[in-house]
C-alpha cells in the first residue's frame, strides 16, 4: 500500500511541476470544458471535413484501363470531341462552340451551316459522300 501512496505522490508532483511550468490548464481533464453545444460544434466540424474527404477522394479515384490508371472524372465527361459529320477528332475549343451548337466541328460548320442554317436545322445532313 506505501508503494501506491508513493506512485500517487510522484504523479502529484509532476503534475504540480507541470501546471507551474506551462500554466494550470495543462493538467485539467478535457472533459471539464466540455458542453453539450461544443460537442454538437465538434460533430458538425467532423461531418464537414468527412465530406471534404470524400469529395478529394472522388476528385482523385483512379480506374484500371487497359493496363493504364485513368482519373475517374476524365471517364465520366460527355464531352463530344469527335465530329458526326466528318468523324474527326479535335482538342480545339473554337470546335466546342459549334458542337454545342450545330453539332459539328468548326471546318464542317463553315463547309455546311454558314448561310444554310434554317435547313440544318430542320435536320439536313450532308451524306457520307459530300
């Protein structure tokens, strides 16, 4: 029983030597600050960051393909880069207006639309051959 006294005395001690050193408040139990309102703070903090992680986790996921690993966001896109008309394949961003638009690249826009829009939008497509 003097052995515990004496563990007891020494934790006592250091605790003292603690508090007069960095300030009371670094001994006191952190359950003695706490509030139902801080512990309601805490959660909503919690929940926030957890939809922050998953947000960078879905931002960052990776997918095996073909040997290779692709962001899932480059997958999910439904950007049109081909071209209906002429099936050719553009990283120009003056295409992606008139794809949006006319639904076909810049060079087939000046080649079938200019001055023919009514038409082209009633549904005329050149064929395969022109």
């Amino acid at each position: 029983m003097s052995s515990s006294k004496k563990d007891l005395n020494y934790i006592a001690k250091i605790e003292q030597a603690i508090a007069e050193k960095y300030g009371a408040e670094t001994v006191q139990n952190p359950k003695s600050g706490w509030s139902p309102q801080k512990e309601e703070e805490y959660r909503e903090q919690v929940k926030k960051l957890q939809e922050k992680i998953n947000l960078l986790e879905e931002k960052t996921e990776k997918i095996e393909l073909s040997g290779f690993l692709v962001s899932k966001r480059l997958l999910n896109r439904d950007n049109k880069r081909t071209c209906p008309i002429c099936e050719t394949y553009s990283f120009k961003s003056e295409d992606d207006v008139y794809m949006k638009k006319y639904e076909c690249c810049y060079k087939c826009y000046i080649s079938h639309v200019v001055d023919r829009e009514e038409r082209w939008e009633g549904g005329w497509r050149p064929k395969k051959s022109e």
